[in-house]
C-alpha cells in the first residue's frame, strides 16, 4: 500500500513497519507544546525511585505514569491533578492512518505518551506491557533530533534510525517484542534546547 506521499512502508520484521516522513512536523509540534502547557513534562520515577531520563507528559483519556507504586495508566495527573489534556485530533489522525497504512485496521488509541529526550539521554530495553489491550499495535513517532532505536526480533537486535517525521509501528507478533533507545547523540548543528520527541500511541484499555 502507499502512503499520501507515494512512499511504500517498509517492513522491518513481521509486526515492525517504518513510515518515513509520514507525518506533519510543524503541527504536532505545536501540540506538544499545547499539550505541555497544561501537563508539563515532568521526571517519572522507576519503582526504585530513580528518576528516568526521557521528560514526560501525556494527552488522552488515560496517560503512563511511572512512580513508587510501579508503572499504570491513570486518567488524572498525579503532577497537576487534573484529567489529561485531549489528545489532539492530528495525533488520532496521524496514529490511525499510520496502524492503517502498516496493516492494522481500526486503531482506536486512548493514550498517548509523549517523551522528550535531551541529548545524551536515551531508554533502556524494555517490553511494553501495562496496557490491558496488547491487540492493538504500538505507533511511535519521532521529532526533533534523531534517534537510533533497537528492537528485538527473535533474539536478533534491528536498529532503526528514526529522523524528524517518521512513524514505527510495531504490532502483531511484534508488539511485545523488548525495544529501547540508544543516548540521542548531539550533532554539530544542534543547540543546548534541541530534543528528540517521541509520541507512543497505545489502546491501554
Ligand atoms: O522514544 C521512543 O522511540 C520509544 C519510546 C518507548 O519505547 C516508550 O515510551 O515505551
Ligand atoms: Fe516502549
């Protein structure tokens, strides 16, 4: 199938498709920005108290949160005590046409996190598994500086680089797949504010 920029997807693995520079930069970047205004990024926790490296918020009826009591999904921000922001519609927009466009119809996400990395900051390997809903593929997009993520797929590591723009899904036999972010390197161009964002739209529920 091709996209609206008459690029096919690519298929990293079964379950791992790349869409490159499948999605509009410049407005989901004001929607972080909205988004942030009203749940700022903020430091989670790991159980074990450690603050994580990636800043986070969320939009959407449920959002991840990570502090002593573990990880979950909540409805209210523990940091402002208030419901999430709404997911922007060019988020819900943009993840249901791409899970479409990778093979996986009827995407109805209802939360999305958003991860802002600093330069030298990456994620561990991890799986994602608090959602109740794990049908539903993950769709992942990446702004702002680059990002050379890995994936596990039967035990061999892919690496992906992931530019301004592009979108990963990953679903099917994939979904659980472990998967983490190398330290976002910095790059001669890049100012001390540049960040690598990340939306993770999931179906928590
Ligand atoms: O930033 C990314 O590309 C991946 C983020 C991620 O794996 C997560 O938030 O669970
Ligand atoms: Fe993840």
């Amino acid at each position: 199938m091709l996209d609206l920029f008459g690029r096919s997807p690519a298929l990293i693995a079964p379950g791992v498709v790349l869409l490159t520079a499948f999605s509009d930069v410049a407005v989901l970047k004001s929607q972080i920005e909205a988004v942030s205004l009203l749940a700022p990024f903020r430091h989670m926790t790991t159980p074990g108290g450690r603050p994580m490296g990636a800043a986070m918020t969320n939009c959407g009826p449920l959002g991840w949160v990570g502090d002593r009591n573990g990880y979950r999904y909540e409805a209210t921000d523990p940091l402002t005590g208030r419901p999430w922001p709404e997911m922007p519609s060019a988020f819900m927009t943009l993840a249901r046409r791409a899970a479409e466009t990778a093979g996986f119809g009827n995407f109805k996400p209802d939360a999305c996190l958003i991860n802002r990395y600093a330069v030298g900051v990456g994620m561990g390997m991890h799986r994602d598994v608090d959602e109740l809903d794990r049908e539903a593929p993950i769709v992942s997009v990446s702004l702002g500086l680059t990002a050379r993520f890995v994936i596990r797929i039967e035990g061999k590591l892919q690496k992906i680089e992931l530019n301004e723009g592009d979108v990963l899904v990953f679903g099917g036999p994939a979904r659980e797949a472990e998967h983490g972010v190398r330290p976002v390197r910095h790059r001669e161009d890049s100012q001390p504010t540049d960040f690598r964002f990340n939306l993770t739209l999931r179906k928590a529920r």
